[in-house]
C-alpha cells in the first residue's frame, strides 16, 4: 500500500530492547482489543496511500483483502492470524 510497503504496526527502530516495542505504522495508533480479547481494530492513517501507478488511498477493505489472501494461500505466518 504504502511506497516503503509498511504494516500497520512496526518494531521501534531503536537498538537494545527499545526495539522490540511495536509502534504504529501503517495504522494511526496501537489497535484496541475487545473484551474478549479475540479482536482489534486498527485505524488507518489518514495519508496512506497505494504506490503509483494505483495512487489511490488505502482503505480498510484493502487490508482484509490482504489479509483474506495470505490465509487463503496458507502464506508462511498465516498461522499467527488464525
């Protein structure tokens, strides 16, 4: 979606453990998580946008598309979002 093909969170670019935090990238903010724990939801940043030639702003059905494709192709890391 984005030129530098983010997600919607990303490990801080620090060194030593500051580096293991997850930082927003993609997404505006860290998700929130239901009660049950099961779900979270993200929200896009406003500026991200697909490279050219779409160059069109991504939206949230872009992303489940995305994420409906790996589990479908049984992507290597599938299994995490399952």
């Amino acid at each position: 979606m984005d030129p530098r093909q983010g997600g919607l969170l990303a490990f801080r670019r620090d060194g030593g453990t500051a580096g293991a935090a997850l930082v927003p990238d993609l997404a505006a903010a860290l998700p929130t998580t239901s009660r049950d724990g099961r779900t979270l939801t993200f929200t896009l940043r406003d500026d991200v946008r697909f490279a050219p030639p779409v160059s069109r702003p991504a939206a949230a059905t872009d992303v489940k598309a995305s994420l409906e494709r790996m589990l479908w192709l049984d992507s290597r890391g599938a299994d995490l979002y399952r």
